[in-house]
C-alpha cells in the first residue's frame, strides 16, 4: 500500500468553508496564495490555528494549502482549523482521533447567523409595540 503526495480536509464555520492539503515539509501555513499573515494580519491567534498539530505531535512535519471563502476572519480561521484536524484525522485515524476529540477540533461549531424574519426589524427584534 503506497502513501498518498497529500491527505484532504474539508472544514466548516459560521458561513466559511475551507479546503485544507496537508503536504510533507516544514510546517508553513498557506491561505489562498498568501502567508498567514498577509492573509489575516493580527486578527487572529496563529497558534488557535496550528491547535491541531500540537495535539496530535505532528508540528512541523506538514505543509498547509489551503482555499478558504465565505465569512469573516473568525470564521475563517475556525473553518482552516476544523480542517487541518480532519485532514490529520486521514492521515491516522486510530493514533489521532481521541486527542483531536478531546480538544474538541472534530466537531463543527454549528452556531451561524438566524435568518430574518417578515414583520421584524432583525431575527428576532420586533419593532416597538405602541398600545394608543
């Protein structure tokens, strides 16, 4: 059985969806073409991203690729990070899968923004109600 050139992850949050390729190398962390942090500047915790390889031991030994579209800048770094957990989680199901789940990367955040409804200001904010 040969080893594949990469492993594949798919992560989601809020409305952003990212395609991560975990590749064999030094470690760097690709975003749409750009380095972290041209891509996010100070936004966000690089470390909150690189959660996953450190839990599971693999820091250092995989390059990330990764396409992200959609939501803002939290949801698109929870979204890289949901998907570098599952893409180790190919890599080696049965060595990574109890710490990944125990630090909670498995499980998508599926907290998103309610609809609007009809005859209310936002989802849920009724206009003011005037009794005269």
């Amino acid at each position: 059985m040969h080893t594949p050139a990469f492993f594949y992850g798919t992560g989601r949050r809020k409305t952003a969806i990212a395609r991560v390729r975990l590749i064999a190398g030094s470690g760097e962390i690709v975003v749409n073409d750009r380095t972290l942090e041209q891509h996010f500047g100070n936004a966000i915790n690089e470390a909150d991203l690189r959660l996953p390889f450190r839990v599971t031991g693999t820091e250092g030994r995989f390059n990330a690729q990764v396409k992200v579209e959609g939501g803002g800048v939290t949801g698109q770094a929870g979204a890289i990070r949901h998907g570098i957990a599952r893409a180790l989680l190919q890599l080696d199901p049965e060595a990574n899968r109890l710490p990944l789940r125990q630090a909670g990367l498995l499980s998508r955040d599926p907290r998103m923004k309610e609809r609007k409804k009809y005859g209310l200001k936002r989802a849920r904010k009724a206009p003011q109600y005037t009794k005269r």
